[in-house]
C-alpha cells in the first residue's frame, strides 16, 4: 500500500497517541486501523519529500533547533 522506508519501527506508543489525536480530529475513525494507516502515510510522505524537496525539510529542521 505505502512505500514503508525499513527504518521506521510501528510501536504500540505511537498507535495510542495516534488514537488520541484522532479522538479528537475524527472521532468516527478513532481505531488503530486507522491509527497504523495515517503512521505509514506520514512516514511516507517525509520520506518522499526528502526525495523531492530536501530543502523544504531543512527549513523544518531550523524551526526544529530554534524551537529546542
């Protein structure tokens, strides 16, 4: 379904704050179903923005150490 990248390791940590995120964004959808699917899509898509737009995530990344 996704281009997973082999570094990314799905942790049941991650489903649960995803679940509450949705609980609160799209209660209907609140499920680890979907809690796993949109945690491959995001992981995905950075991924693929590395490809296409490094620069993008570097931006993102100077925001990040500004913000620390």
């Amino acid at each position: 379904m996704y281009n997973i990248p082999p570094d990314y390791e799905l942790n049941e940590k991650d489903v649960e704050t995803t679940i509450n995120w949705l609980k609160l964004t799209d209660p209907e959808n609140a499920n680890p179903e979907t809690a796993i699917e949109f945690l491959m899509y995001q992981r995905t898509v950075v991924h693929q923005k590395w490809h296409d737009d490094p620069k993008s995530l570097e931006n993102i990344y100077a925001k990040y150490k500004e913000a620390k």
